[in-house]
C-alpha cells in the first residue's frame, strides 16, 4: 500500500511498513509542516492512505468533505506501539481503507467510518 505518515507520527513507523512491503512517505522529511490540509491534499493524488495522530484529518474529510484515500489515526498509542497497530489494521483492513474508509485505532480496539456511498473521485 501507498502510505503517507504524518509528521506527528513516529519516523520509525516508516522503517517498519517498509519492511513489510509498503511504500511509504513521511511528512517528518519534508523542510516544514504544511499542515493537515496540505498534507492530506498532497495524499490524494498519490493515492496514498493518511496515517496520523490528529483528529482534525476526519474532519476535514467528514465535515469539510475533503478528498482522501483513507484515514488511520492511530489513537493513544506510545510510540512502539505506532508500527505494529499500523501493520495490524493495514493487513486487517487495508480493503476498506483503499475505499477511503476512516479507522481509528486504539491499542483495545478499531473504529471504522466506511466511505460514503458515492464520493469516490
């Protein structure tokens, strides 16, 4: 899967998708954070899933109807916890996040908003 990890999110997460197959950006080496907007805009059309510890991504996709290629926000998680919770859900649900589904994960449980019905772009 393509991935985009947010720069909130632990650099070595990448490291560890990677190693498991997937192709992976992280916001963290870019010269300055652009902010969600712009890093959920640059996501799109790479047709990249957005992982981040901020909320404020499911809100600009659900509120302000901001395009995405899927959402993980990985919530309450230590940092060594990041990268297996994001190889979990990917292989878990990785079909559901490429139809721009919405998932949080928690280190007890997953919650997932799928895609509305006829907003694919």
């Amino acid at each position: 899967m393509r991935i985009l990890l947010d720069a909130c999110v632990w650099g070595g997460v990448r490291t560890i998708l990677e190693v498991d197959g997937h192709d992976v950006e992280w916001a963290g080496d870019w010269e300055h954070d652009p902010g969600d907007e712009e890093i959920l805009s640059f996501a799109f059309p790479e047709n990249r899933i957005c992982v981040t510890l901020d909320k404020d991504f499911g809100e600009l996709a659900v509120v302000h109807n901001r395009p995405h290629c899927g959402i993980l926000r990985l919530v309450d998680l230590r940092s060594d916890q990041q990268g297996p919770t994001c190889l979990r859900v990917l292989s878990r649900y990785g079909e559901e996040l490429s139809r721009r589904a919405i998932v949080a994960a928690y280190s007890e449980r997953i919650r997932i908003r799928p895609a509305e019905i006829g907003t694919d772009e």
